[in-house]
C-alpha cells in the first residue's frame, strides 16, 4: 500500500520528534 | 534547570523537538483546528530528508503540494503568493530539490511562533499537562 496519504503520513512521521 | 518545560517555553523550535511537547502542541492544534500548520511543519522537515534520485521523492512533493499548498487551506492561505507560485512551477517542470519547501515552512513557522505558540503558553491544555 503506497497510496498519497500513506507517503504524506510517512513523510511526516519521520520528522517528528522521537523519544528522548 | 533544562526540564522539558522550561526548553518548551525557550522556543517554538525546542518546542517541537520534544516529542511530548509536538505531540501535547498538536493535541492544541487539532482543538484550534490549525493542526494543518503543524503537519505541514514537519512535512517540509521530512520532504528535506528524503533522497532526491528516490522517484518517491517527486511524488511527495506532489502530494504536499496538493494537500496544503494548491487547496484553499490553512497553509495556503498564510502563504504569499509568490512563494506558493515558485513551489507549483518547481513540480510542473519537475525540477525537485531539497530546499523547494524552504520559504514556505518558514512562513508557516512565522506565524505558528507569533500565533499559535504563545496561545498555547497560556492554554488550559498547557498549564494542565504543567
């Protein structure tokens, strides 16, 4: 599944901040 | 002395990069619904990562610019004319680069640091989770 908002959601996801 | 509290309050930036602090200022923004900004934020940060000769790369940059930039959203709406002019000629002559969001993410910025941030300094959601 590669759809447009699955690339957006992992686009972002990978931005945010991860546990410190 | 530098508690996750006090680095929320330095800046928008250190704001965001506390993982309890962006998700506690999204929680905000869903409610403000301006979550949009937020997102877009972090896309433009994410889009900068990605591997140019990746051919995911250009339809990422599509979809950002469908989502929040062709529509008339929140981010659109808080963008000048000029900036969202130069990221739809980057995609229609398919010329991708890391920087393209750049201006766009700074103006968003801008008016989330003006806005947005100091309302959520002084939001019942803020001083609750303090």
């Amino acid at each position: 599944l590669n759809s447009d908002e699955d690339l957006l959601q992992r686009c972002i996801g990978s931005a945010m901040p991860k546990r410190q | 002395p530098d508690s996750p509290l006090a680095r929320w309050t330095k800046s928008l930036h250190s704001l965001l990069g506390d993982q309890d602090g962006a998700y506690l200022f999204r929680t905000f923004l869903e409610r403000e619904e301006c979550v949009d900004t937020l997102d877009f934020w972090f896309a433009c940060n994410g889009f900068r990562q990605m591997n140019l000769k990746d051919t995911k790369t250009l339809r990422v940059a599509k979809v950002i610019y469908k989502r929040y930039i062709e529509n008339n959203c929140i981010v659109s709406k808080q963008l000048k004319p000029a900036t969202k002019t130069y990221i739809r000629d980057s995609i229609k002559k398919q010329q991708i680069d890391s920087t393209m969001f750049d201006q766009a993410q700074t103006e968003i910025q801008t008016v989330m640091e003006e806005n947005a941030y100091q309302m959520f300094l002084t939001s019942d959601i803020y001083l609750e989770y303090v």
